[in-house]
C-alpha cells in the first residue's frame, strides 16, 4: 500500500475522531445536569495474529498475564499462513473492530509489510534498542531502510548435530590402541584422544576421522545430510554471498558470482563422491531418523532436533547422548555461514492502540526469555545465559553467527532458485555455470534490465587439505572412509 493510502486514512480517522469529540462535548455541555454514564466494563482490547498453533497455548497465557497487569485486554487469533500478510491488509483496511493490532511474520516478509503501511518504525519502549538483549543477527533480521521494524521473538537456524555416545566410544577405543601399541614397543603413553577433539571444526575434519577410526557398530553413516533443502545447504555457500548486505534490504549490495562462491560449489559437489546421497529417497526427516536410531554420527538439524531426540530418550527410543556444535567449515581454506529465519512481532500500521500494542510487544519479548522454549520448543531470539537444556545454547550461537534471510520483494525466489542451483550442481552440472546463471538472473529482476556477469576462471580447490595427525592409530585405508555401508 501506498503511503499517499496511509495519509488519506490517517486524515480521515482524525477527522472523524475530532468530530466524535466535538459531538460528546456538546452532549456533555447540555446534559450537565445529569452528567453522563460510564460503562466501566469496557476495556480496551488488542489483539494479536500469529500462524504457529504450537505457541497458542503460550500467547493465552502471557496475554492474560499482561491483562492483569495492565487491564488491557488481548485477543489472539490463530491464522493461516497462507496469504497472511493479505489477510492482516484486509482486516486493517475493513473494520477497525477486526483489525490486528500487533502480528508475528517471518522476517524476509517485513519489507512487504512495512512498504504496505502494516509495519512501523517501533519506539524506543521495545526492548530491541537495548543492544545487550540480541545479537546482530537478531537485529539485522528485524532491520528495513536503517529503521527497527519488528522485534525478534523467536528463530529458527541450523547446527551440527553428533552422536556424543559413540564419539566417546571412538576415542576410548583409540587410546586404548594406541596404549597397546606403546607397550609393545616400549615407548612412552601417547596423548590420549578426547571426544571433544572428535567434534569436527570441518567437513574435511569429518573425513579425516572417518579414514582414521573404525565406526561403532549399528553406525552406517560417519555424515549425513538433506542435500535436497536449502536450509541445510545454504552454509556451504554463505560466507561468501550477499543478497541485500547485512539486513538483507539492500538492493545495491549483491554479491552472489565470485571466485569464492564458485570454489565452495565445487567442494559441496566433489563431496558427493563421498556422501552417496540420493536426493530422491532422503529428506530432513529420514536423515533425523537415521540419527535417532544410531546410524548416523553427524549430520546438519534444526532445533526441532532438541525434543524429538529428548522426547524419544524418554520414551526409551533414543539410547545415546547427543551434542550440538557450530556448524563445520568446509576445509581449512573454505568458512562456512549458516542461515536463519526470525518470527517478529509487528506493530501494525493501521492500529488504533499503538501504545497498548507496543506494550503488548514489549511485554512478550521480555517474557520470551524466561520460558519460551520450555513452554513451546522456539528458542527466543533475545539473549539468555542459560537454559535449562544446554544443547539450546549451540543454536543460540549458530544464530549469532548466521545470515538473516533478506527481506527484498525482488529476491523473493531467490531461495527456490539457489536450491534448484544446488541440486544441478550436486547432480554433477558446471558449478561456474550453475552459480553465474543464478547471479544473472537475481541482477536482473533488481534491475529490470538483462546482466550478464563476465565469466571468472575455476579456482583450483583441494577438497582434503593435509591434515597432520600425530601419535594417532590409523585404520587400514577403505574405499568408502565416509559412509561405512554402501547406499
């Protein structure tokens, strides 16, 4: 919506509120003598739209916690996700009674939200300026035209998940080894291998262990992953790309075709040759499952991870410890930078309480670090120091170090088509061309006029860069070090 539309209304609300005033006055003027009722039972009401029927149950109860501590009243509507931004635009342009005067939306949808007058600029009562409360991440996310336009709530974001049990079991059976091999050659005790040094800062890491220790038994997989989503791809690649610079909004600033980008493309598909996966037989949630019943060291998950594996220890499905970590590089030479997505809480632009509704925001962030995650599984996106399940703090500190997804309408598809880049190249096309194509294609929807990106040379890359090892026993060599059982 237009800004010239939001004018026009806000003009028009005046207008009428200055002629409701003028019309209770006379009416007050006139009837002096018995002065006017009030009906003390009215109390104002805001109310709150959200998508995610898993934190119903959490919004019921802070509201009705805000309500007696400030009497304003708070209706919360669960809506589809589907058109949803329409939807809240409708509701705010038809009746006032209906509509939504705080919202919680994804981040990458906050440009369309704010240039349809449904996001303002929020004060500074939202604890979003206090720079101690979120991480960059957080505050890029939530970030348009230099202007905070929503308050982070909670994120979603991806990390290294192992198998701490059997890392332990790696290490005690190489040290035991190793104290073999000593004692029948008469040297000193070599330094014994930790399971932490097993946590792998590197996919290359990840290899290097697999050709040096044998798999518990049950394990078939040293890593696995979902190639085929671009939530769990995107860290190969984003350290080196940028779509609208640090917030995301941006148009002058996009990098995507570089010689870097382009090497780290190489890489993930020379990686096939060792990570046989089929992208047509595995998802997220088969490779979860994997983990869950043993078959898997590492792979790449999401915090949803934390209680299905928690729940599944309970009920006697899951018989390991588990750890999650910052997510690998892909070798020495290669970071790595993983993506995130933050659900925010919106001041609607059309509402007619918005300092009841900046309360209401204020209120929820505050509250989300205390209980969030243990009443609902999201992780709030406002610092905490500690949580009573310590595997939340390793996506606490993936977030941190994450990428916000962009906000910008003109890379809306951006995702879908940097998915679709990753499978052909996974599936063996040209990583150069693959990558380039892409560039071209974002450049041009910004611009609204054909680019065509001068081709760069293939970087030489080294998959395995040597990694010295010492007073280490080594496995005999296999032909397959990463994945224990052919696919």
């Amino acid at each position: 919506m237009k800004h010239g539309k939001i004018k026009e209304r806000m003009f028009l609300v005046a207008a009428v509120l200055v002629a409701t005033a003028i019309g209770l006055i006379a009416t007050m003027f006139l009837n002096r003598e018995q002065p006017a009722r009030i009906d003390t039972s009215k109390k104002e009401t805001i109310r709150l739209w959200y998508t995610d029927d898993a934190i119903t149950d959490y919004l019921s109860s802070k509201t009705l916690d805000f309500y007696n501590q400030t009497d304003i009243r708070v209706d919360i509507r669960l809506v589809s996700g589907l058109e949803y931004l329409e939807e809240i635009n409708k509701a705010s342009l038809s009746d006032d009674e209906e509509t939504p005067d705080v919202y919680i939306i994804t981040n990458d949808s906050l440009e369309k939200a704010y240039l349809s007058g449904l996001a303002v600029e929020l004060d500074e009562s939202v604890p979003i300026y206090k720079p101690a409360e979120y991480s960059q991440a957080a505050k890029n996310a939530v970030t348009y035209d230099n202007q905070y336009v929503g308050c982070p709530f909670y994120f979603e974001t991806s990390a290294l998940l192992y198998n701490k049990t059997y890392l332990e079991q790696i290490a005690s059976e190489a040290n035991n080894s190793s104290s073999e091999a000593d004692a029948e050659n008469g040297e000193a005790a070599a330094e014994p291998v930790k399971a932490e040094d097993l946590i792998p800062t590197s996919i290359a890491d990840i290899l290097n262990f697999a050709d040096l220790y044998s798999a518990p038994e049950n394990v078939e997989y040293f890593f696995r992953w979902d190639v085929s989503d671009i939530f769990y791809n995107y860290f190969f690649i984003g350290n080196y790309i940028t779509v609208g610079g640090d917030a995301g909004d941006d148009k002058n600033d996009i990098d995507i075709y570089n010689t870097e980008s382009i090497a780290t493309l190489k890489v993930y598909q020379e990686l096939n040759q060792f990570f046989s996966i089929d992208t047509k037989e595995t998802n997220y949630d088969t490779i979860l499952q994997e983990f869950l019943e043993g078959k898997t060291i590492y792979t790449i998950a999401t915090s949803d991870c934390i209680k299905k594996l928690d729940d599944a220890a309970k009920n006697g499905e899951f018989a390991f410890e588990y750890g999650i970590a910052q997510l690998p590089d892909i070798n020495i030479e290669l970071s790595t930078r993983g993506m995130s997505v933050t659900n925010a809480l919106v001041l609607n632009g059309y509402s007619a309480h918005k300092p009841s509704a900046a309360s209401l925001i204020q209120f929820l962030a505050n509250e989300s670090q205390h209980d969030l995650y243990e009443k609902t599984g999201k992780i709030a996106a406002m610092t905490k120091q500690e949580y009573d399940n310590p595997q939340v703090e390793g996506f606490v500190q993936n977030y941190a170090d994450s990428i916000p997804i962009p906000k910008m309408l003109e890379t809306s598809n951006f995702w879908v088509e940097l998915e679709i880049c990753f499978a052909k190249v996974w599936s063996g096309e040209d990583a150069n061309t693959q990558i380039r194509q892409l560039s071209e294609q974002i450049k041009t929807q910004l611009n609204g006029v054909s680019v065509t990106e001068e081709v760069l040379e293939d970087p030489e890359v080294e998959l395995l860069p040597a990694v010295e090892y010492e007073d280490v026993p080594v496995e005999e060599e296999t032909d397959t070090p990463q994945t224990i059982q052919q696919e």
